[in-house]
C-alpha cells in the first residue's frame, strides 16, 4: 500500500512565524487630572487671594537676613537644641523608671508623665514666668540664694517649661522602644554575666533605637515650632523679634510670613537630618537601605540618559 506525498505543500523546515508584538494601551486615569486641575485651581485662587491683598512683599527679603532675624533663629535653634537634651535625657530616666519593678520609682514616672502630658504647654510657660508672685526668693542652702525675679529668666523659664513637658512625651517615645527589644536579649546578656545598666548602654537601647529614633525626630520638629510660645514670657526668639520688627517697620503681616518662611527653612533641614539618622540605624534590620534624596535624583537622571539615548539609536 502506497501514499502519494503531496510535495508542493513546502519544506517540512519551515521556521516558524514569530508571534505579533503585544500593543499595550495604556490605561487613562482621567480622575487623577481632574484632581490635578481642581488643586491647580485652588491654588491659583490662593495666590490669586493674596495677591489682591496690601502686602508689601518686598519687605520679606529686606529683612530675612536682617541681624536681629538671624539672632532670633539662632536663639530658637539653641532652645530647640537645649528643650530636646533634656527631654531625651528625662525620657529615657522615665522610661527606666516606669519599667522599674519598684512601685515607688515607677509611680513618680507615671504621676509626672501624666502631670505634664495632661497639661497644655502653654499653660505650663506661664506658671513657671509667674512662679515670682507666689515665691520671693529661692534659696538653695549654701548652693544658691537670689530673688525669683533675677533666677527665673525668659530663657530659663523657657527652657524649664519646654524641656519638662517634652520630657513626658519622650518618656513613652523611649518606653515603646524599651518594649520593642525581645526579652531573651536581656535575659542572654543577663546569663553572661552583664549588668543591668551594661545591658541597658550595649544591648537594649541600640537596637531600640530604630523605634525611638522616627518618633524623636518628629519630636525635634514639633519642638521647633513650640518654641514660638515662649514669646509670651518676653524671650526674645525667632517669632518674638519678628513682632517686634513688624510693630516698627509698619509691617507686622510681612514679617509673620518671614518668620513663617524660615521655620519652613529649618523644619525642611531637620527633616532631612532624620531621614538619613533613620537610614543610618536602619541598618541590620532591612536587606537594602532605602535610596537617599541624591541617590534617587542620579537614578532618574540615569533613566533618562538611557531613554533618550535608545530614542536617538532607534
């Protein structure tokens, strides 16, 4: 039995046909420009508000380097600076005492947390600014003895004031990250014949410190711009000196905003800070560190390099 092979059907080796490339449509999200118009539009109607206001704006950089401006930001960075150490340090011996098995130890943490969290700050400022009505003098013993008057300055009122209350906060701030460090570590460390404050300095707070370190940054930031309360116990700071520039000059609306810019300049600063101090002590815990700001800008410039080089070839 024979079978007529048909030989005008081609070669049986015939390469296959590739398949057809995939146009791939992108999807329109016509909602995200809507939403781009409508902020576009609120934000020119802002400045489109103040624009119709009579605001000399050329009185901002007139005096954004004007010597007693830069003195009340020099002021408010110490303060800043000054309120924070002692709120770091006051945390982390709150911490310790409210995690102390010693109920007496423990109850004082918790009364001055709760005191000077349940209080306003503001509050707080001004009781320690007129402490002088109910105390004529201070007398310390043999250490220090003076009326209230000359002890109780505007800065340390300011300072007592601010780094009190922000200690209550960093109180619980070091407390969760106290928490946050697995017992069997202390317990390992314990078993090698570490003490309590050894383990404390070389094994619990460095590894507590990638839940501490976000929240205190957060803190420096906040207390920055607590600072502008001191104004009203007389210390002269960033927003004190702007006021009074502004009462002088005839233009206390335009200085409220440059006082407004530069602490928009030094809140951006230390936001950077915390950036790369959360990067630094991300480290061990995450397989990749996250890309720093320069990182990303040279990313992208070398994705457009590349695009526009494969267009030029193409």
């Amino acid at each position: 039995m024979t079978v007529d092979i048909d030989k005008t059907d081609g070669p049986a080796d015939t390469p296959p046909t590739r398949p057809e490339a995939i146009k791939a449509i992108p999807v329109r999200h016509y909602g995200r420009y809507v939403s781009a118009v409508i902020a576009l539009a609120a934000l020119g109607a802002i400045v489109y508000a103040f624009s119709q206001g009579r605001i000399n704006w050329g009185a901002i950089p007139d005096y954004f380097f004007n010597d007693r401006i830069l003195s009340g930001v020099g002021k408010t960075l110490l303060l800043t600076v000054l309120c924070m150490l002692i709120g770091v340090v006051g945390g982390i011996l709150l911490a310790v005492m409210r995690l102390s098995k010693n109920p007496v130890t423990s109850s004082v943490a918790w009364f001055y947390i709760w005191f000077f969290r349940g209080t306003p700050v503001l509050v707080q400022l001004i009781v320690w600014f007129n402490l002088g009505l109910v105390f004529e003098y201070i007398n310390l013993g043999p250490i220090y003895k003076d009326e209230w008057s000359q002890f109780m300055t505007p800065f340390l009122t300011a300072l007592l004031g601010l780094g009190l209350n922000e200690a209550a906060y960093m109180a619980e701030i070091c407390r969760a990250g106290l928490l946050s460090v697995d017992e069997g570590q202390t317990e390992a460390s314990h078993a090698l014949g570490m003490s309590h404050s050894k383990t404390l300095r070389r094994i619990v707070i460095p590894q507590a410190m990638r839940v501490i370190v976000p929240p205190t940054g957060n803190e420096v930031i906040n207390m920055l711009k607590t600072t502008s309360l001191v104004s009203v116990v007389q210390y002269s700071e960033l927003l004190r000196v702007a006021q009074d520039i502004g009462q002088t000059s005839g233009a206390p609306a335009e200085m409220l905003f440059l006082a407004a810019a530069w602490y928009l300049v030094l809140t951006s600063v230390f936001s950077v800070g915390q950036y790369y101090l959360e990067r630094y002590y991300a480290r061990g815990s995450s397989r990749s560190l996250p890309s720093t700001p320069f990182q990303k800008i040279k990313a992208n410039l070398l994705s457009l390099s590349n695009r526009s080089s494969a267009g030029g070839t193409a």
